[in-house]
C-alpha cells in the first residue's frame, strides 16, 4: 500500500464520520444514550484499542465503546431502526458516486 494511502487511512474519512453520527442518532433516538449511571471496567489489549480507533476514527475511549455497544444493540433490530431514520440522510453527505 502506497504511502499515501496508508496515511489518508489514518484520518477518519468523511464516511467514518457520518457512520458514527447515524448510529449514535439512531441510539439516541431509542433512548439507549439517555441514563449514564452504569461504569464499566475492563482490562483490554491496547492494540486492540488502538486498531479499533483507527480504523474508526475515534479518538476517546469512552465514544468507542459507547459506540461499539450501540452497534450491538443497533445490529438486533436494524430493520427497525433503517425505517426509523429513512429520510433522514443529510442531503449534502457525498456518497462518493
């Protein structure tokens, strides 16, 4: 992979962006980011976290795996939660096509 491309990887594309965004919504949205009381403590590998973060393009801990776990909770019932937010694409995101 050209040097180039390896580091525009680096930097969260404009798509990693809006994927972040639309699942957080979609979580907010079913109240799932309503009620932060719980805490949750884990001991993980840091090259797992740090893949994970650049792949994503989050750089806070917390946001990853708030992130992570909307994706779960999201996954079950994504046909659901696809027809909540039909329409709701922001007319000027650039879908590259």
């Amino acid at each position: 992979m050209p040097a180039t491309a390896k580091k525009a990887r680096n930097r969260p594309s404009e798509i990693d962006k809006a994927r972040f965004e639309s699942v957080m919504a979609a979580a907010r949205r079913l109240g799932l980011l309503r009620d932060k009381s719980d805490r949750i403590g884990v001991q993980v590998s840091p090259r797992l976290v740090a893949e994970a973060k650049r792949l994503t393009g989050i750089e806070s801990d917390t946001d990853l795996i708030e992130f992570a776990l909307a994706c779960l909770a999201l996954e079950s019932n994504f046909v659901e939660v696809f027809e909540d937010i039909r329409g709701t694409v922001d007319s000027n995101l650039k879908l590259e096509y």
